[in-house]
C-alpha cells in the first residue's frame, strides 16, 4: 500500500535580478520578459509505501524542503501530481504552525489543531507532550521568547503525538542538545517499529543510514541516486568530499579472494581489485592484509582487544609529493566506529615515485566492539592540510571481518579508546 506517490512533479519559480523587474515584465507593451527561471524540482517521480523510512539527502538548495513542502500541501507544485494516503504530522521550518504571540501551552492546542487533532485529543495527551518537550515553565510564556532549541522541543513533541500515519521531519533537529536529538530519535526508532511511514531529512547521513530503510539523494532539483541507505550515503559522501562517486570494478575475482603466500612475505594478502572504489587513482592501493602482530595469521573473525595489524600495499602510478595512507572501519549499516590516517598520526610518508610500491603498515590495539560485521575501507589521498586533500584510491569495504565477543561492554556498544598508541611503518 503506498502511503505517498509522486508523478512528475516539477516546481519552477520566477527569478528577477531586481524588484522593480516585476513591474517593468507586467506592464511591458511587448511582454519582455525580466526574468529568468528556476526549478527547485524538476519531473520528480518516486511513491513511498507503508512502512517504510525514507532518508532523503542531498546539499543546501537541492530541493529537500521544496519537496517536503509540496508533500505537506504548503506548496503547489507547478507540474505533476501527488496523492497523499494518510494522516501526516510534519516538522519543517522552525516557527511553521506556531503563533508567537500565543504561549506554549497556547500552541500546542494551537498546532494540534491545525494537525486534525481535536482540543479533547490534545488535552487527553498534554501531560505526554509537555514531559516530552521538558521545557519546564516557559511552557506559560509567548514563543517569540524561546531559544531555537526550546522552539523545536515542543513543535517535534506535537508532531510526533497527534498520532500520525505519516511523520516527516527536517532540518529542524540540527538545533536541537545532543540529548534530545538521541530522544527524538528514539522515537522516530518506536514509529519505524509500529510500520508508520516517514520522511527523514537530514545532513547526518549516519541517521539516515541507521534508521531509514531507503533513501534518495536530491541534486539540483533531481533524483540522483534512490537506494540502499548505505550505498546512496556512501556515494553522497564521496561526492561531497572529493567530487566523485564510487566505481564499480568489472574485476572477475571477488573481493576478498586470498593471494598465493611468497616465501618472503607471510603476510595474508587479499586482492580487492573488484571492491567499488574512487579517486583519481594516481595511486591505487593494490591489496590488503589484517593480521596478529603476535604470530602473523590472517583476521576473519576474533574477539577483538588484540594488537593487530593493517597492511595496505600501495602502488604510484605518478609522483606523489605529499602522501597520506590512513582507513576507516565501518559496520553494517556503513556507521565509521574507527579510523585513522597518517595525517592525523602526525607521521610523514616519504614521496612516492612514479611506479614506486610500497607496504604501509598500521599497528595498534583493537578496541573491544559489539558482536557484528565490519569492514575496512583503506584509502591513500595526497596533501599538506586536511583541507586541501585529493583522493587518489579510496576502497570501500575491503577486508570484511566479524567480532564474536563475550566481554560485557561490548555487548552494550561500547566503543573504547585504543589505549597503546599506534605503529605507522614503510616497509
């Protein structure tokens, strides 16, 4: 059952360099037109169904809130058609539905209101929201008084109790203390496991990621990407960082096959030519191996709390003045839990010449994590300031491994601080 579906919608706006351009293009002789146009969304097709959370992401301008806009009825779109199956509870615009001038308590009848809500509805549930919102006793004093944080306390606290079919929710919890953004989320984790539908749209693509059983990535007014939550944040990352999104090798060989041992390196090597990847590949990280520092064999599944290794061998196809080789380990759903880099270690690599290999090594303490699957995703970029980085080879997903852990911290998600240092070795 689709609770929203979208069919072509388009959204175009009149843009003038100034406003007495309005004027001249109303009453010009010959209708010149002063203007020029702009589609905020542009033939958008894509239905969401019962159930489901859908992450949408995208940069500032990219046409996020215009959709939702058009979704809740504020907008009309210019082209297209929508139809809406349910009850919906959206949180916007910080001070969309609030009347300044009324208290808080004022407000939340006010904008339970304008939800469908009756004032017995909202009176039976009013103990519910005020605890929710914890804003004390500024709940008896006009809005216009209350900081962007309190505001959205309460405007998400009516929202999420008048019962929605449909909740989405926008920027608005990027104002929000760390507490409450964990609380809200909570809840937005209670309505996906009561199979409400809900637009989640937000700049943390870990949420998204975590929460959202799809997502799409808005660019300029168009779908890009609409996907995975994972792949989409992933490439969405890529993107925002470097430019670019990953490829998809056609290698035949699957990640993760084992290489054939040298008699001079035991190392337990693992071709990753057919993991997707980016950069401008002027170096390319050729292969990888995670391993005991102790006696050498290789990592799939261990507990975790041990001192290991990850060796990346990396090979320049072009002078690289100014390397840095560093990895990220990430979970099943793509959330970073560890990473590091020679950059941030404080530690020069020497330059690579063009065609030059190398063995970079990472030693360091494994922090005791919750039972699960990880990966590493090593990467080698160049430059002098984090800032003014170019990716040269980043590998996601690399090495794939599984923690199988009694200790009891790791079991409640704790992540501990790695405790002896690190060991960054050229071979």
């Amino acid at each position: 059952m689709r609770s929203v579906f979208l069919q072509n919608i388009s959204k175009k706006y009149k843009l003038y360099e100034a406003p007495i351009d309005r004027v001249k293009e109303a009453f010009h002789p010959f209708h010149r037109q002063y203007h020029h146009e702009f589609y905020a969304l542009d033939d958008i097709s894509f239905s969401i169904h019962k159930g489901e959370i859908l992450g949408v992401i995208g940069k500032n301008g990219s046409g996020k809130s215009t959709l939702l806009q058009i979704i809740t009825g504020v907008l009309t779109p210019t082209a297209g058609s929508i139809e809406v199956s349910g009850k919906i509870s959206a949180l916007l615009e910080l001070g969309a539905g609030f009347n300044p001038e009324l208290t808080g308590l004022d407000n939340v009848f006010f904008k339970s209101s304008l939800l469908g809500s009756s004032a017995s509805e909202t009176h039976d549930k009013l103990d519910e929201i005020l605890t929710f919102a914890d804003i004390g006793e500024f709940i008896y004093q006009p809005v216009k008084t209350y900081s962007s944080g309190m505001f959205v306390r309460l405007a998400f606290s009516v929202a999420i109790h008048v019962d929605p079919d449909i909740l989405i929710v926008d920027e608005a919890l990027s104002v929000g203390d760390f507490r409450f953004r964990q609380k809200c989320l909570r809840k937005i984790k209670q309505f996906r496991e009561e199979g409400k539908t809900i637009l989640f749209v937000s700049h943390d693509t870990g949420a998204v990621i975590e929460f959202c059983t799809r997502a799409i990535w808005l660019s300029d007014g168009k779908i890009y990407q609409d996907g995975n939550p994972s792949s989409v944040c992933k490439d969405y990352i890529s993107f925002m960082s470097f430019g670019e999104v990953s490829e998809e090798s056609d290698a035949s060989t699957p990640p993760g096959h084992l290489l054939a041992e040298s008699t001079k390196d035991i190392r337990p090597w693992l071709k990753i030519d057919s993991c997707s990847s980016f950069g401008q590949k002027k170096a390319r990280i050729q292969r990888i191996a995670f391993y005991h520092a102790k006696d050498g064999p290789r990592i799939d599944v261990f507990e975790g709390g041990e001192r290991v290794v990850l060796a990346l061998d990396v090979k320049a196809s072009e002078d690289i003045d100014h390397p840095i080789v560093g990895f990220v380990l990430g979970d099943t759903k793509g959330i970073h839990v560890l990473g590091m880099n020679s950059h941030s270690l404080g530690i020069n690599i020497p330059k690579f010449s063009q065609g030059e290999s190398r063995v970079i090594e990472f030693e360091f303490d494994f922090p005791f994590l919750k039972s699960g699957a990880y990966s590493f995703s090593p990467a080698i970029a160049e430059g002098v300031d984090i800032d003014d980085i170019v990716q040269h080879h980043w590998v996601h997903d690399a090495w794939l491994l599984r923690i199988a852990s009694d200790y009891a911290g790791a079991r409640l998600g704790h992540y501990l601080v790695i405790k002896e240092g690190v060991d960054l070795r050229v071979v």
